[in-house]
C-alpha cells in the first residue's frame, strides 16, 4: 500500500484541498445504482477540503493527521491520542463539494480499514446549533470492514453531552462529516477512510 503526505497545517485549522488525481472522477457523487450515492474520502470531487480538529485547541496533546493512500485509493488518518490536560479526542472532518440529492436516505454505509479501537462517526447540517453534532459509536475491527448506520443510530451531542429536542436527523442534509476517536485510551491510532455510501433502501 502506498502513501502520498497530503499538506497538514495545524490541527485546528484547515488542511486545504484534496490533491487526489481525480481527472476522470464524476464532478458529483457516484451513483451506483439508483437511489444509492457513494462519497469518496480522497475525491475532492466529493469533499472540498478535510480540517483536523483535536483537543489541542483545548490545550490536550493528541496529535493526528492525513495522507493519501492507494491500492486502494482512500485517506489514512492518524497520529496519537492523549489523556494529558484532560484532553482525549482527535477528529478529521470533511465538507461535501455538493449537495446531496433531495432524497429519503434510510441507511448510511461506511468503508474503512480500522485498527479495532472505537470511534464516532459524526454528521452536521445546517439545522443543529454551532458545536452540535449527530453521532454515532462504531467499534471497529481490525481491518477492512463496511459498518452500517441508520437515522436512530445517531442521536446529539455537544462536547460529549447529549443534546436533545433537535431535528429530526435527514441524511440528504448532511453538510459536513466527521470521523472522531475518543474512547478513553492513549496510544497512537489508524483509520483509512474510503468512501461513504447512502441509500434510500436500508442496506447498501
């Protein structure tokens, strides 16, 4: 497996956009077949830009960054979480180039090679206040899996307090996601991101 170092400025602030070769990728994202749309992390096609958000902004010490992998394409994040300063999360968070499609997404599938640790995903539109997030737990294996979510499987939080009384989670308002770990342990952590999927049946 290769690995291609994307430009990684400081964690808190914007990483700046995909560099994936995607010369003949679709301007949108992939339908794969009808009432399915698949997002491809390294496609800047598909997401303008990827920011790293640790607790360093809360004077924690993790650490993490991106790079591009192929065989087969997708974005490696990594880098070492710490408890010091009562600090404990790091996340990579990516905005959608576009839209999605105006549809009842049912099912959301997520593809990735893990290193077994627990991590988050988390979903934001522009309906949830300013910090708010849908988030879903994922304990994943060891290496390539797909892991599926529905609506009810995300509820909402804020610095790891549940927030409640929000609307009502719509896939097809999704705006910008995030993969975040938080599970309590140093040590350093690995996740390749390859794509995410959504479909209007409830498995893809």
């Amino acid at each position: 497996m290769r690995y291609y170092l994307l430009p990684v400025m400081m964690a808190c602030l914007k990483v700046g956009n995909l560099n994936a070769d995607t010369t003949n990728s679709p301007t949108r994202a992939l339908d794969i077949m009808p009432g399915t749309v698949v997002l491809e992390f390294y496609n800047k096609n598909h997401f303008s830009h990827v920011q790293l958000v640790h607790d360093t902004v809360m004077g924690g010490r993790s650490d993490g960054a991106v790079n591009m992998v192929t065989e087969p394409a997708g974005l490696r994040f990594f880098g070492n979480l710490s408890l010091a300063n009562n600090g404990g999360f790091a996340s990579a968070e990516f905005r959608l180039t576009n839209a999605l499609p105006a549809q009842h997404f049912s099912s959301i599938k997520l593809h990735v090679a893990a290193d077994g640790r627990t991590y988050q995903l988390r979903l934001k539109t522009p309906y949830l206040p300013r910090g708010v997030a849908y988030v879903a737990n994922f304990k994943s294996d060891i290496g390539q899996q797909h892991y599926y979510f529905q609506p009810d499987a995300f509820s909402g939080r804020y610095r790891g307090r549940e927030v409640t009384q929000l609307p009502k989670l719509n896939f097809a308002d999704v705006t910008q996601l995030s993969v975040m770990l938080a599970d309590e342990k140093n040590g350093p952590f690995s996740i390749i991101l390859y794509s995410l999927g959504l479909s209007t049946t409830q498995a893809i």
